[in-house]
C-alpha cells in the first residue's frame, strides 16, 4: 500500500514561490492501478517523484509497504527504492547498450553477480516480450520497444511498487494500447501495485481501477473510477461524457443519467415514455467502455417542470441510474 498524508512540496525559484502539491492525501491499495489525471502543470511529476523521495517534501509523511520513507537512513532508503520500480514518458535507456545491457544496469548497480544476472535479464526481457530484441540497440528498435525495456528495467529490483510518469505520452494510439496492456498484465501477474500519473483520459478509461483528479497541486476528486463516473456532480464523469450546451426552456427539465454495468443494458428511455406517456427529447450523450464494462451518460429533455418530473426521476432512480437534474 502506498499512502501520502498531508503531502506539500515547494519549489523557490529566485524569491518566488511555486507550490507545486498543496496538501495532497492519497491512499493507493495493494495490488489496484490508480491514476492521477491532470492537465500539465497541475503538479502531478512532482507528485509521483515525492513517492520514491526523488524530490523531497516540504512537509506531510510517505508510507510505501508500511515504510515511513522520510524516516529511513540512506542504506534503508536505497533498499526501499529498489523495491519501488519507475518508468518515463521519455524511456531514459543507455544509448551505447544493448537492449540487455540497458536491463542489466540496475541490477548491476544492485551488485547481483554476473551468472545470476544474464539469467534475470533473459527472465525480465521474456516478461516483456522482448525476449529477441536483447541484442538489438535503442536505436533500432520503436518507441513501444523502447518502453517495453524501460518496464524490464523497472522490474530489476522485483518491486512491488511501479511509479509510472506518463509512460504512453510519447506513443501513438496503437503502442499505447499495447503498452497499458502490458502493465494491465504484469499488475495482474506479479500483484504489482501501479501508480501512474497521466494527462489522457484513455489511460484512466482502459486500465485504471481508481483516480484522482489533481489540478494545482490540490486533487479535487479521488476513489474507484466505476463510483466516480456513477456519483451526481462527478467532475471525471463530466470529463469523460461531455454533454452539449443546452438553453432550458420553460415548462421542461433536462435531466443527466448516467448508466453502468446491468442498467446500461436496459432500453430505459422508451421505457420511461411509455410507463408516463410522454415524449422524451434526446439532447445528447455517449457510451464508453471503462476498465470493461460499458458505462453511458445521456441528457434528455422532459416535459414539464420540477415537480411534474419528480415520480418520473424516482422511476429512473429506482432502476439503479444516476440521475442529476442539469443546472
Ligand atoms: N524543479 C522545479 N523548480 C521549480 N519549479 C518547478 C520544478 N519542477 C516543477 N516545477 C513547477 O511545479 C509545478 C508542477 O509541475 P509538475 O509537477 O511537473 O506538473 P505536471 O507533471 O502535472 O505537469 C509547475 O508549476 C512547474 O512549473
Ligand atoms: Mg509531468
């Protein structure tokens, strides 16, 4: 379990202040993925580098696998890191080694002898699905190659911990498939934890089991995604569905329904007209498919106003749909 209490870094910068996380709690379970998603500049690198002390905090505590880091000695902190994996946008490899030399530098720094080493790289090359690519150098190979061993590498020291620093940002849509793909897998097969952070709702939607969302240097919105995009007033789900501007007219009310897992398979609108006998206006609305499982939003017009519509809300929330009258 990774845990961040009351997390404040600061940079000072030529007599300005920048406060680039701003009292920041966040509790990572064992085993889950959990993205942060914020825009650039929103703080979360600075974040992500508080976890493993790459940049130290100003104030607040930092618990990874029951370990208070900022309480550690320097040997101690060093063993603790090794179990926290890190990977970057910009993959960071060794351009004069190969393919396996670049996954054989940590451990070599770890001091793991040269017999045990060839063996775990072949291991860790294997788990990546590089296993023909060792001798091959980062020139030669794609960007999606190039993250496939920044991961190998990032695994050396078998972590239960991966940081991952916008790993997909410089990938095309294809490769970053693969890649959320690959780290979807090896969090299932390992139980690694993953916490990454990104500015790509695709990232959220495809691998993420929680997510906060940061904006400067504050998270403003955190838990289980499914709960998110089901809870009224969601900033992630607004995100994730944008709905087009309405101008509401007199004597009607718009209405936002949000549906996931069984209820989305339910033809709710045409039920809601003929059970009431009225006409439903569709004004907008999407269905996505997130961590699986489809997930919809849809905003409708109906006749009448608040109190008309009251029993007919009561009827959609009974079904189990989020129902949130539009402001
Ligand atoms: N080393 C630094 N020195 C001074 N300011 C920094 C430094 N690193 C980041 N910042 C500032 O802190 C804020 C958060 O940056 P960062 O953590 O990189 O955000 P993000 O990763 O969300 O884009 C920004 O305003 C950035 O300019
Ligand atoms: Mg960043």
């Amino acid at each position: 379990m990774i845990q961040i209490e009351k997390l404040r870094k600061v940079y000072r910068d030529r007599g300005r202040a920048v406060t680039a996380v701003d009292d920041v709690d966040l509790t990572v379970a064992d085993g889950e993925v959990f993205g942060v998603l914020g825009r650039s500049g929103a703080g979360k690198s600075t974040l992500l580098r508080c976890v493993n002390l790459l940049e130290r905090p100003d104030s607040g505590r930092v618990t990874v696998a029951g370990q208070d880091l900022l309480a550690l000695s320097g040997g101690e902190l060093r063993r603790a890191r090794q179990r926290i994996g890190m990977i970057h946008q910009h993959f960071g490899l060794l351009s004069s080694r190969t393919v396996a030399g670049n996954v054989a530098f940590p451990l070599e720094v770890m001091g793991v002898p040269r017999a045990e080493r060839g063996e775990r790289v072949a291991e860790l090359l294997d788990l990546v699905g590089l296993a023909d690519h060792a001798g091959a150098h980062p020139a030669q190979i794609s960007g999606g190659q190039k993250q496939r061993v920044g991961i190998a590498r990032a695994l050396a020291g078998r972590p239960k911990v991966l940081l991952s620093d916008e790993a997909t940002s410089a990938l095309d849509p294809e490769t970053t498939a693969s890649i959320l793909a690959l780290l979807r897998d090896l969090n299932r097969r390992l139980g690694l934890t993953v916490l990454l952070i990104t500015h790509e709702m695709e990232v959220v939607k495809r691998i993420c089991d929680s997510v906060a969302i940061m904006r400067d240097g504050r998270i403003t919105e955190a838990g289980p995604v499914r709960d998110l995009l089901t809870a009224p007033g969601s900033e992630l789900a607004r995100d994730l569905f944008p709905l087009p501007a309405h101008a509401p007219r007199p004597g009607s009310t718009v209405v936002d329904v949000t549906f996931e897992g069984d209820s989305a398979d339910r033809p709710f609108v045409s039920a809601l007209a003929r059970e009431f006998g009225i006409d439903v206006n569709i004004l907008g609305g999407a269905v996505e498919e997130v961590g699986g499982a489809r997930v919809g939003r849809l905003r409708v017009e109906l006749p009448g106003g608040p109190e008309e519509n009251a029993a007919r809300l009561a009827h959609l929330r009974a079904q189990g749909l989020t129902v949130e009258v539009a402001p």
